[in-house]
C-alpha cells in the first residue's frame, strides 16, 4: 500500500479545495480584473462627467467656495488635477453632520463643478453604476452581505490556501532532483509542442508561479473586507489606521487667540507655496479647509513620477499668515504606516501607480483562468481512473 505522504495530502486539498470554491474564485477574480481598471474605464465612458470644455479663465477657488456655502452648507475639501479640462471635485457638508460627528471622519456629498462656468455638472454615472455592480459582485457576490462577506472571507481563505499549497506542489518532488535543470525548466516554461492537456497543466503550473506573489498580496489584502477580526488585527501589527488617509485632520493653530476674524483664504499664495515644496507637476491636489478659526489649512498632493508610491504628502498652513506649520513626507513615515496608507492600493495594485496595476491586472486575468485550468486537469485525471 502506498504511503500516504504531505506532498499528496497538499495535492488532494489543493484539488478538492479548488473545485469546491472555483465558482466563487472565478466571479471574484473576473470582477477584480473589470475594477483594477475602474477609474480609467469610468473616465473614458463616462466622459462628460468629468470633463468640461475649456473656455474663457478657471473660476477662483474662493468664488466657487462662495457659490456653493449656504446657511447650512460647508465647503469640507475640493480636489483639482493637473489636467486643464478636468471638473473639480467638492466635498459638501452640513453643520449637523459636522455636530454629530464629533470629530470623526464624514464622508459628505461630492459634486462635479466646470472650472470655467462655476457651475455643478449633473453626472449621468451609467458606466460608475456598473462599476459599483461589479463591486458588490466582487465583494459579496450581490447578496446580503451579512452572508456574502463570510462567503467571499472563506473563499478568499482557501485561495490563499491554494496559493501556498501550489507553490510546494510546483516544486520538484524529489530533493535529489534538486540540481537538474531539466526538472526545473518544466515549472518555469509551457511546453507548446506537446498535447492541449500537456499545454492546460504548463500554463496551470507556470503562470500560477508567476502570479503567486501578487495574488498571495491580493487574497491576504482582500480579506480586510470580510472580516473584521481581521482588520483589526492587522491594524495593530502595523501599528497604524488602514487607509489612514481618511483620517486626516487640520491641526489646531497654537497663537489661534490672535485671530478674532475668519481667514480670507489666500489660495494662490498657498498653492505657490505648495509647488514649490512639492514640485508634482499634473498631479491631484486635495485642500482641506479649516471649520473653525483655530483650524490650519491642509494641503495633500500625489507625486506622478514613474513607479512613485499612491499616497500623499501633507502640508498644514496657518490660514490668516499663509505661513507652513507642519509637513509630513511619506518618504518619512514607518514601514508600517506606509503599509497601513497603500493598503487599498496594495490589494488593487495601483499602489505604484500604472506599471504595478498592469501587473496586477495580468495576474488576476491569470487567477481568473486557474480555477478552469484547475478543473480541466482534475477532469482529465478522472477519465483517466
């Protein structure tokens, strides 16, 4: 009688595991590759959303800001781009959300306005609303999701599972073996010339090894979604607050007695000032405003560089001096607080901006296929028995 060995106690888990969720895996890797490209998608059909026709001169900031406060609305942020024609986005708030929130983050209403009329641009959103279908397909397979987090959290698990169980199944399965190169050129390479089930297991066998890290990075990264146990614990391990840029505040000003009177926002000072320590050109650029006379002025900008990280470098200015009170650099900050502010980007792939999503977007397309590949081999060994 055959010894029963780990190596095929791994394969047996491997196979069986993967033909019990591979329905699930496939739905949730054939949405991450639609949304790995979500908001180049959503810009490019959606077009008219976004995008205004330039004419004349930019409105100022502080005319837009002016149009758009009320008796009980606050402007919280906008955020400009580089691009010429590109709408601004601001971010509405009401005195009652900024009572009840007591200093916690409020998400607020967004509205689209032309940089040239100063008008608010009435999105249509036809491609953004298949953009969010595809998300809760992605993230809870369009249940309830009270079910369909867990479901996803499992499956997710065992994809994990699959990935490192696969990894040992990828390697030789004698150590004497080690050495021969012949052994070790079947897992790197896909034998084109031999049968289509010889061509199915190469490309089961080799791409999963070339995708495994970022796939390994998109499992462990996307059970933040579905568990919270899980989200906390790696919050502590970090040592930081997860998508910590939510959690961006103003600073409150030490000589804020001085001031009697609401600042006049002076932006183009302030914007100088900005370029001049962050030189991003065509970069988006976020000002948070202050709601209070005590309250800086923050300033968040994106470097554009090739391979430069997803996140954002802070400036804090007094409001009624325009002098710089704070800068924090991202470059600065701790293994992992860089980890905790990249790790939405880190499980999308653009956390270094367009060469790592084309990555990702490879190597999901390639997640996508192992669960038929998977079950094309595991049918194939079947008529063979």
């Amino acid at each position: 009688m055959r010894k029963y060995t780990f190596r095929k106690l791994m394969n047996d888990l491997h196979l069986w595991l993967g033909v019990g969720s591979g329905i699930i895996l496939f739905i949730v890797c054939f949405t991450g590759c639609i949304l790995a490209f979500e908001k180049e998608i959503v810009l490019l059909f959606d077009k008219e959303d976004y995008y205004s026709e330039k004419i004349g001169n930019r409105v100022p900031f502080d005319r837009l800001i002016d149009s758009l406060e009320g008796n009980d609305t606050i402007v919280k942020d906008f955020i400009f781009y580089g691009e010429e024609n590109r709408n601004h986005q601001f971010t509405l708030l009401t005195k009652k959300q900024i009572e009840k929130s007591k200093g916690k983050p409020v998400r607020g209403t967004t509205v689209s306005i032309n940089p040239y009329s100063g008008k608010q641009v009435i999105a249509v959103g036809k491609t953004k609303t298949f953009m969010h279908t595809m998300e809760e397909l992605h993230r809870y397979l369009l249940l309830d999701s009270k079910w369909g987090r867990p479901i996803v959290g499992v499956s997710t698990i065992i994809f994990v599972f699959i990935c490192l169980s696969g990894l040992i199944l990828w390697f030789p399965k004698k150590l004497k073996k080690f050495r021969n190169w012949k052994v070790w050129k079947q897992g790197f390479t896909i034998k084109t010339k031999g049968s289509w089930k010889r061509i199915n297991y190469d490309f089961h066998n080799t791409f999963g090894f070339y995708a495994l890290l970022p796939m390994l990075l998109m499992g462990l990264t996307g059970l933040l979604w579905s568990f919270t146990w899980y989200y906390d614990g790696l919050e502590r391990v970090l040592g930081d607050k997860l998508g910590k840029s939510r959690f961006d505040k103003t600073i409150t000003i030490d000589d804020s007695s001085e001031y009697q009177d609401k600042a006049i926002l002076d932006f183009n000072t302030l914007l100088k000032k900005t370029d001049s320590i962050l030189p991003y050109s065509n970069a988006a650029t976020r000002v948070t405003l202050p709601l209070s006379l005590d309250q800086s002025i923050m300033i968040r900008k994106i470097s554009n560089e090739f391979l430069a990280f997803n996140a954002a470098d802070k400036l804090q200015f007094n409001p009624h001096t325009n002098n710089l009170v704070s800068a924090i650099y991202f470059k600065d900050e701790s293994i992992g607080s860089k980890i905790a502010g990249l790790i939405r980007g880190i499980h999308v792939g653009d956390f270094a901006g367009l060469t790592t999503k084309i990555i990702y977007f490879i190597c999901c397309l390639i997640a996508t296929s192992l669960p038929i590949t998977g079950t094309l081999i595991w049918i194939n060994k079947m008529k063979k028995k």
